[in-house]
C-alpha cells in the first residue's frame, strides 16, 4: 500500500458517538494535523449530531446506520466505538470496504471473533489496530525501553492489576453482560494485561485458571463512586482473577474488579520480575535490581523531557494514541497495538472467563 503523502487530509468516519468517543477517539483525533471527522454515525441520532456539531466538518454526514457510512469511498479510516458485541463485525465490514480501522477495546468478546478481524485485516491489506492507549503513558513506553535494552533479563513473573475499590461504572451498556461480553475482566482488566504482555513482548499463553465473583452485585447503598448500581441490571462479574502461564514457563497473575474491599486501589498497571531487575508503574516506575552486591530502587523522573518520538505532541495517553495510529497510515508502517497482540490478550480473557465457568484449567492450543 502507498504511503499517504503528509499534505492530504485524511477522513475519518466515527461509528458509536457514546462515551468512549466522546471521552478520547474525538477529543483525541481532533488534536491530530491534517483528520478531518467527516462522518458520524449511532443508533441515537442526537449523539451522531451532537459529534458532527462538535468535531465535524461543516459538511460532515450523520447516520444510524454504519453500512450507509462505509459506502463513502473518500473515507479513509474508521474509528468503531460500539459497545464489544459490535466490535468484530462492523470491523470486518469497515475493513472489507476498504477503510483502516481503528477499533476501542476490547477486540472482541471471544477469540473466535478477534480471529475474525486478524484474518479480515490480512485479506484486505488494511491496517488494523486496538485502543489499549495505556501503552502510550510515560510510565508505560519507559518500561518498555528498560525491557527492550534488556534491563530485566528474562521476565518469568508479572502481575496486571486493575482494581477499583467501588467504581462500578453505571451507565451506558457496562453492566449487561450481552452488549459487553463480561465485566472489569474485559473492561479494564484487559488494559492491564495489554500492558503486561507487551513489556513482556511474550504472546504465548500455555494455560490459564480463572475465577469470577458475583458477591457484590446485590449490595445497595454502596458507596459507590458513580452512586449506586441496579442490580437487576448488574449482569456480569464484580471481580475476575486468572492465573496464566505461557508456553516458556512465565507467570502471569492478572487481577481485576470494579468493586472490593481493598485500599490497595490500582488501575492499568502491571509488575515484570527478570533475571536482572523488576519494575512495576505502581507509584510513577519503579526500577529495582542489585547491583555491587547491594540491594538498588530507581525511580526515573519522567516530568522532566519527553518522549523523542512524540516530540511536540501533546503527552497525554489518548493524544499520543491518536497520533502514532494516523503516522502509522501515513507513512505505512504498523501502529503500536496489532491485531495479533490484541488477539493474544482477547483469548487469554477467554481462556479466564471459561476456566471460572467450568473449575477447571483452560488450554491453548488444544
């Protein structure tokens, strides 16, 4: 595919106005030189306007339904920010249309979906990418370079953490397991393993137990952030937890839950242990090692500088995000998150998910 020469505009259609995109896709790409948001759609009409009025351009289309949008053939990319049970399809229809795709996590709600879109994206020739923006932290990409020059040695142990204490989130579709697919697991659990597989650069999972909990569901006055749940309508787990080992022996303890009673509150962060040194983004990062026959904690200052592949971009998450996902059409290279890795962590949630419904350890590649 020919490189998209830096002066052209690139179009861009959104598909789903909620949450997400209004939180990060549109804020995000609007910061982005040279997009142009040219087409909206969502089942709610008024959220569809409400986007053109705010990020599109004046001549920006809206719709209800996605097929009528992939029809514009001047439309380069789409963002899907649907609710999970969406996402695999309205990608492969985006990615047969001819459009890069740009899809919110989760990549799927099963693995046999996720394999869906991988395979979509290579029969196509279009590029394909998943909305873990947590890689693009300061605390994340600096790992990631201490991982990459070796600093750790072989990382054999890691944990991803994503628990919240009481901040079930109440609105939109989050709670009905239908329209998602499962609760903080694949919510935010899924960023937190993202993140740990990829400082790990390990994609091969072995086996995995699983456990998931629904003791909290029931509670009313509960204290919770975004004032209390319904739990007729609190369909899916409180709390999730798995156990996976990858095929070179590595350990992997993967925690997450919207609501428990815990002070030890942390989201999107993750652990490694090598052969030569830790590090964690439990309080900014964490360096640990020994060195000169005495025990060492590095804790680099981030705030100073900046990342030099982003240099004169905003350092926000999202922003970044955006960013190296455009340059990645631009100059037709790979974005940051393929396919293939966001499949790795979309069958390992499965893998959990199935292992807490039957009591028993989940294999891959069986």
């Amino acid at each position: 595919m020919a490189a998209t020469n830096s002066s052209d505009k690139i179009r861009v259609g959104i598909i789903g106005c909620g949450g997400i995109a209004k939180g990060k896709h549109m804020p995000s790409l609007a910061k982005v030189a040279g997009v142009e948001m040219v087409a909206f759609c969502d089942v709610i009409p008024e959220r569809a306007e409400a986007a053109k009025a705010k990020y599109g351009t004046p001549d920006a289309k809206t719709y209800t339904d996605y097929k009528l949008l992939l029809e514009d053939k001047s439309i380069e990319v789409v963002h899907v920010c649907t609710p999970n049970r969406h996402h695999s399809y309205i990608t492969v229809d985006a990615l047969e249309a001819g459009k890069h795709v740009m899809c919110e996590k989760p990549m799927a709600t099963t693995y046999a979906d996720a394999m869906k879109m991988v395979e979509a994206a290579k029969r196509t020739g279009k590029k394909l990418s998943i909305g873990y923006q947590n890689r693009q932290t300061n605390e994340a990409l600096y790992l990631k370079a201490e991982a990459e020059n070796g600093t750790f040695g072989d990382v054999y142990y890691a944990k991803a953490t994503a628990i919240r204490r009481r901040a079930v989130p109440t609105w939109g579709v989050f709670l009905n397991e239908e329209e998602q697919g499962g609760g903080p697991l694949i919510d935010i659990g899924t960023h937190a393993l993202d993140l740990t597989l990829w400082i790990m650069n390990n994609y091969a999972p072995k086996y995995c137990v699983g456990t998931s909990y629904h003791k909290l569901n029931n509670d009313t006055n509960t204290g919770n952030a975004w004032g209390d749940w319904d739990p007729a309508k609190f369909t899916v787990e409180d709390s999730a937890f798995g156990f996976v080992v990858m095929e070179n022996g590595a350990t992997i303890n993967l925690e997450s839950s919207w609501a428990l009673n815990t002070v030890e509150v942390r989201e999107a962060r993750t652990m490694v242990c090598g052969t030569k040194a830790g590090g964690d983004n439990w309080d900014g990062v964490r360096i640990n090692g020994v060195r000169c026959g005495r025990q060492y904690l590095l804790k680099p200052d981030l705030s100073a500088g900046g990342v030099a592949f982003y240099d004169g971009v905003s350092q926000s998450a999202s922003d970044r995000e955006a960013y190296q996902w455009i340059k990645s059409i631009r100059e037709d290279k790979d974005p940051c998150v393929l396919p293939e890795q966001a499949l790795t962590v979309t069958a390992i949630l499965e893998g959990i998910y199935k292992s807490a419904a039957t009591g028993e350890p989940y294999y891959f590649n069986k």
